[in-house]
C-alpha cells in the first residue's frame, strides 16, 4: 500500500494522538506500577518489625536473664575504664605505680591518637565501635624477667586494658665505674589501650 | 455507531438528513438551482468531518445480469473489472455484486451488474460534496438500500413488488426469493390521476415480469405499497381489481414509524425520509457505484478512526491497569498502616513488660556484646614471657651461644605455605626475631653452621613453636652472593664470634 502525501497528511493528528496516548499509558502504567512496588517494599518492612517486636516481647524473659547475667560485669568494664572515654591520665598514673612496684629505673612513654582497633575482626566486635591508642614504652632492665613484672604491675593497676604488641630487648654497655643497680638491658615495647563506646547519647538519656 | 450525513440525490432535489447512531434528524431538501446548491454547501460546513453516504435516485441506472466463469481473487477482480469497463464506458460510477452461483455442471457465478448511466445529474452535489473535503463512503443506487426494508418488515413473499413514492416518483423494485431482480423508477408527471397512472404502472411491471419469464402467469405477485404520505391509500384496491395472480398491502405512515422505528417529523419532512433512515441503518451498503477515487478521502477517514479507536482502547486498557494498580498501592497501603499499628501494639507492650527489668545502660544486645567483646580482647592479650621462656630452655642447652638482642610481636601471621597471606587467612601469633652469637675455633665454619643448625632444629623441636628457621647466617654461602675473609686469621689460636640471627613463630594461641 502506497501512502501519498494527502494520506499521511490526514493520519499525522491520529497519529500523533495514538502516540500520545500510548505515551501517556505507559508511564502511568510504569509510575503506579512503581508505586505498587514501593508499597510491597513498605509492607514487607512492616512485617519484619512487626516480627521483631513480637520476637522482643517473646523473648522479654530470657532479656531479663541476660540483663541480670550482664549488667554487673559490664558496670566492672566501665569502672576500669575500658568501656566509655579513655582515661589516659589513669594510664600514666598506672605507668608510675607500676615503675614503681617493679623496681625500674623509670619509664619513658609516647601515646598516639586514638584510632580503629586493629583486630576488631578477630574479637567480633559487629556494630560495636572498638578503639585503640598506641602507647611506646622505653624501660631500662635489670634482668628480661623485670618487663613480665613490670607488665604484671601495669595491669594490676586496672586502669584499662592492654594488650603488649611488640617488645624489643638489647643489652646495655654496663659502665664499671658506675656502682651495681644500674641496668643492663634497654627494653622497647608498643602496648595498644583498647577502649569499646558507651553508651550513646540517646541511650544514657533512655 | 457513528455519525452519518445520509443524501438521496435525484434529478430535481437532494434530500439530507443526519443519523446520529439511532434517530434521523435535521432532514431538508435541498432544490437543484444556485440558492439550493449554497444552502447545501452551508449544510457541509456545518457538519464537520462526517461521512457522507449518497443515494442515487435516477431513472438514468441500468440493472443487468451476468454469468461469468468461476475464479476467485484477483482473477475474478480483473474479470469483473474488464466486463464493468466493456458495459458502462461512458459513466465512472458502477459495481458489481456476486448474486449466487448456477446449479448447472459448470457451477458459473451470477452476477448483478448496476450503473447510473447518466452522472451528470449529480455531478453538482459531487463537486460540492468534493469542495467540501468531507469524507465520501460510496453512491448507492437506492433498490439496494430498498431491501434492507423486507428485512426490517420480514417480507418474504416468493414475488414481492416494493412501491415507494420518492421525490424522483414511483419506484418499483421487484424482489424475488429475497433478491434484487428489476427495479424502475416513473415520474409523476403534473395533472395526473395518480393512483389510477401507478395501478396502471403496476399491471404493465407484472406483465413485463412474465414476458421476461422471471413470474408466471400463474404466479401470485405480493404488492406492498410504501406510502409515507398516506397518499397512495387508494392504490393497493386499484391494481388488484380484477387481477387474480395480484395481491396488495399497504404501509402507511403510521405503520412506518412503528414497525421501522423512524421518527414521524423526520418521516414528515421529505418523501425520501425512509430511505435515508434506511440508508443510515445500514452500515456500509455493499453495492457501492462510486469509484475509488472518490472515496479514498473515506478510507483515509476510516483508518484515522481505527488509530483513535485504536488508541483509545490502548488508553482504556492504561487507565484500567492503573486503576488496578492504583487500588492495589491503596489496598497495600491500608495493610502496612494494620501493621504498623500492629507493630507499635507490640512495642508497647514490650515497654511495659520492661519497666520492670533492672536499669541498664545500654540495650541488651549491646550489653551482652560489649562484655563478650572485652573477654575476648583480653583472653587475646599476650606478654613476650611464653616466648622467652621457649627460647631460654633451648638457648641453656647451648652454652657457646649468646643471645646478644630480641624483638618480639604479637599479631597476624600467615605460614609461608598457605595459599594465601591476607589478613583474613593469618592467625594471631608470637613471633620473634633472635639475634645470636656462636663462639667457635678459628677457621670451624663447618662445624659453626653444624651448631646453629642444631640449634634450629632443637627450638622447632618445641611444643609450642610452629616455625624456627635462620634469618641470617654468620656468612652469606648462596652462589649468587659475594663471599670475602682470609684465611691467615685461621691460624690464630683465639676463638673467633660469629653472629647469626633466627626467627621463631609459636602456634596460634600460645
């Protein structure tokens, strides 16, 4: 069929109404079809809070059996200061007894700002945010078993947790002239002070 | 159904009417002089885009039968259109209509030729109607509009003569079986005794009937007299007076508009009312005189329906599937506000089962992690005592060696031979790097790498160790490294140092 100029002429408005019109269809078809979606995705929301707050209410008993199981230790945690703001005066206050209680020739320390827990994976931490601030230490020893002592005094101190990095030990040119009681090994080591956040705003105001 | 601007043109007048789908109104006539022709052209301005359908009432038309051999497709196309071109050269309007087919052996097909030999008497209205631009659907010859009223009645006498007043004068269109056979029209001419010229018009078609054989002598002739003026009242009682094989029947006005459904004002308005209502009814007559060029303004009409029509199913099947849509994202929505409400019924209640548990700080999930959490890191701590121990009972056993330095670590460490060193495959472990000096005769090398061997051997020996191995020898042996010293030192009697250093890994959680 040959269509001449008269012919399209006269089909151009139709033409143009079926494509309008067609036009039109398809995105109200796709925008309420869209809207569909969003409501299916909105009630599927509901229902999984819908399911966890029954889940809560069901398991509202073995809650109170956690809260009572955990509540002390986690109050232990934040009196040490290993949950909630760092305490580093704690620290050094704890660096000073511990020289002390060890019988050191004193201590000399670097602490870092604070950053990520480098093994947060390996503790499943989860949504927890776990920190660390790295402290070096620079100790002089009599013998190597003083730095197990000395690390036995910082901890008994309770001013946080800490776990020892690394340490490097080297012997120290003993000066004959110099009477006894001087050290004989320079120690290195790099502690980490591990901190976990308290509570967040919201929840010390619930 | 559509709207339709129905004509009936004749040599005198043209009759129009307008079917709106059900009902035939606005019916005028139109007399075949200047100020008949404007107002008709006034007419088609003021019907904007409506298809007309022309009727033609002439007593210039010819009728004929004609048996052509059986084809079909184009074939038959062709035939037909040569056979039209030899009958009617001199007139563009003419059809043909395939009747039926002969019993005989060679089963040819009948066919009915028709033409209005003389166009001249419409050619007027034609260039009108062609000035206008309004689409043309066809010029039907009017017997053929005339049986779509033996349907409407249910006349189905074997011999049925239809007598019709029209503005062009008494038609009569005889019918046999329910098919067009012959069909006349006479002119009513001024001063004449009317019912008496029509009986005697009447009794001539009969005879000239069986002189052509199509009734005999015998044969009974069912005459029904269309009078939508109720002015032929007399003329059913005058043909039959006298004729035995002659019966009469008789349609009036009243009749008309209750047994055909046509308004009695419209009916009122022109004698060829009925036949526009007729015509109207129709939806496209199939005995079309008019030639293609004619109506291809109305095909082009036709398919800009079918795209609207078309489009507007398109835009009804949209709107009916947003509607669905809509009233499912309604319905949806009512269900997620059942459960939200739902949902904030159970946290209330969980509000008031845990007014009554202790304070806590922080949520209990939280709580039970944070504490897990803190065992964890320190049951992960470790101090460099359990590796030192490790080397010291090794290194006791070894007199003439002196541990001269040591760096100790504690973190991620892979094997050497696991596929993989990512952190994510390496274990948490102690390792330390052990530097050492070997006291030894001069010139012992031997025997000095034989002792550091043992001794790395005795410390992967340990329980706890996982991996011990020399970092660095006291002399580079490799072949691809330079190797420098003199052996004059070797006769000195002091014994010579050599320092050496050995990594050791213990096993993960050590």
């Amino acid at each position: 069929m040959n269509l001449s100029s008269q012919d399209l002429r006269a089909l151009t408005k139709p033409l143009i109404v079926s494509l309008v019109v067609a036009a039109a269809g398809a995105g109200l078809v796709v925008f309420s079809s869209q809207a569909v979606k969003r409501s299916k995705g909105e009630v599927a929301a509901q229902e999984s809070a819908l399911t966890e707050a029954r889940n809560r209410v069901q398991q509202s008993g073995q809650e109170k059996d956690l809260i009572d199981r955990y509540v002390e230790p986690y109050r232990q945690l934040e009196r040490l200061g290993v949950v909630g703001d760092e305490q580093r005066i704690g620290w050094i206050d704890a660096l000073r007894a511990a020289n002390r209680e060890a019988d050191l020739y004193g201590v000399e320390y670097d602490v870092g700002p604070q950053q990520p827990y480098t093994f947060v994976s390996e503790v499943n931490a989860g949504p927890l945010a776990v920190h660390q601030s790295i402290m070096k230490l620079r100790l002089g020893l009599l013998h190597e078993g003083d730095l197990f002592r000395f690390f036995q005094a910082l901890a008994a101190q309770k001013a946080g947790t800490f776990s020892v990095n690394a340490c490097t030990l080297e012997p120290l040119r003993v000066d004959l002239a110099v009477p006894v009681n001087q050290p004989t090994l320079h120690a290195e080591c790099e502690l980490a002070w591990i901190t976990i956040a308290g509570p967040s705003a919201q929840e010390g105001k619930s | 159904m559509a709207r339709k601007l129905v004509l009936c043109a004749s040599s005198s007048m043209l009759a129009a009417g307008i079917w709106t789908g059900r009902a035939l109104t606005s019916v005028r006539s139109f007399a075949d002089n200047e100020d008949g022709q404007r107002a008709f052209a006034n007419l088609l301005r003021a019907t904007h885009r409506t298809p007309v359908y022309l009727m033609a009432d002439t007593v210039d038309e010819d009728y004929r039968f004609e048996t052509l051999p059986h084809t079909t497709g184009k074939d038959r196309r062709d035939m037909v259109e040569r056979k039209l071109k030899q009958l009617y050269r001199s007139t563009p309007f003419y059809g043909a209509n395939l009747q039926e087919r002969d019993e005989g052996k060679r089963r040819d097909d009948r066919y009915l030729f028709a033409a209005l030999t003389n166009p001249e008497v419409f050619n007027p209205w034609l260039r009108i109607l062609t000035a206008s631009g309004l689409p043309i659907a066809g010029v039907f010859p009017v017997p053929m509009v005339s049986l779509g009223l033996t349907k409407t009645l249910e006349l189905k006498e074997p011999n049925l003569l239809l007598v019709s007043k029209h503005a062009a004068g008494i038609r009569q269109t005889f019918i046999k079986q329910g098919r067009f056979r012959i069909s006349r029209l006479t002119p009513i001419r001024a001063g004449d005794a009317v019912i008496e010229s029509c009986a005697e018009e009447i009794r001539n078609t009969r005879m000239y009937l069986d002189a052509l054989n199509v009734t005999h002598v015998d044969d009974v002739l069912n005459v029904v007299v269309v009078d939508q003026d109720d002015s032929l009242t007399a003329l059913g009682t005058a043909v039959v007076k006298g004729r035995r094989n002659l019966r009469a029947s008789h349609l009036g006005a009243n009749d008309l508009v209750t047994k055909v459904g046509i308004d009695r004002k419209a009916l009122e308005a022109s004698q060829d009312a009925l036949h526009l209502y007729l015509l109207g009814q129709r939806k496209l007559p199939e005995f079309n005189l008019a030639p293609p060029t004619l109506t291809s303004g109305f095909a082009r009409h036709q398919v800009s329906r079918g795209i609207l029509a078309a489009s507007a199913g398109v835009g009804a099947l949209a709107a009916a599937w947003c509607a669905v849509n809509v009233y499912q994202t309604m319905h949806l929505k009512s269900e997620a506000q059942r459960i939200s409400n739902m949902t904030r019924q159970e946290q209330a209640r969980y509000q008031e089962i845990t007014r009554s548990f202790p304070p806590t700080p922080v949520p209990t999930d939280k709580l039970q992690l944070t504490v897990d959490v803190a065992g964890r890191i320190a049951s992960m701590a470790r101090l460099p005592d359990a590796a030192f121990r490790v080397v010291g009972q090794t290194l006791d056993k070894y007199p003439l060696v002196r541990l001269t330095g040591v760096q100790w670590k504690h973190g991620r460490y892979a094997a050497p031979d696991a596929n993989s060193t990512s952190a994510s495959t390496a274990q948490l472990s102690q390792s330390a790097t052990l530097h050492l000096e070997l006291t030894s005769q001069p010139g012992d090398i031997k025997g000095a790498l034989a002792s550091i061997n043992t001794l790395v051997r005795e410390l992967g020996k340990n329980e706890h160790v996982a991996e011990a191995k020399v970092a660095k020898m006291p002399l580079n042996l490799a072949s691809t490294g330079s190797l420098t010293g003199s052996t004059a030192s070797a006769r000195q009697e002091q014994p010579q140092t050599s320092q050496f250093d050995v990594e050791v890994v213990l096993k993960p959680g050590v």
